[in-house]
C-alpha cells in the first residue's frame, strides 16, 4: 500500500472510530455516497460502495447485527492492502 493509501485509509478508520463513539456528523458520512466519501476511498484505494455495505457493522449501527470488535479499523486497514494486491 503507497503512503497516499495509507494516509487515506486513516481518514476512513477515525471516520469509522468517530461513528462508533456516537459522532453525529461521521455517521452520516458513513451512511451515503457522497462525492467525498468516493473520493477519500479511490485515494486509500477502497471500493465505496463495498465500504457502505460494511460500514453499519464497523459503526455498531446495524439492526440485529452484531457489531466488529475494535480491532475492525485494522481489518479494515488489511482489507484495503489485499484489494490493492488483488487489483
């Protein structure tokens, strides 16, 4: 994973972070495909709608599905590297 990547993909984990302790504003970041959005996963090199799909269990906000450890950020982190391999 470049630098650029890396540094995109911390963006998307605080985001992530944020949500999970109640952030109003990073939620909703979390919860739409907006152009942001897009454009902060092309540059940590992250599908976005793939990450909507996983973002309700990552943020603890899914009915009825159990939410990921704290340990989310880092597969998140990990995933991000084996798409980048797989590309």
């Amino acid at each position: 994973m470049s630098p650029e990547a890396e540094l995109w993909s911390s963006v998307l984990v605080i985001e992530i972070r944020d949500a999970k302790r109640g952030d109003a504003q990073a939620r909703a970041w979390l919860a739409r495909r907006s152009p942001d959005l897009v454009t902060v996963c092309a540059l940590a090199g992250i599908d976005p709608d793939w990450l909507l799909r996983l973002a309700p269990r990552l943020t603890g906000r899914a009915l009825g599905v159990r939410a990921l450890d704290p340990s989310a950020e880092k597969l998140l982190a990990r995933l991000a590297a084996l798409r980048q391999l797989t590309a």
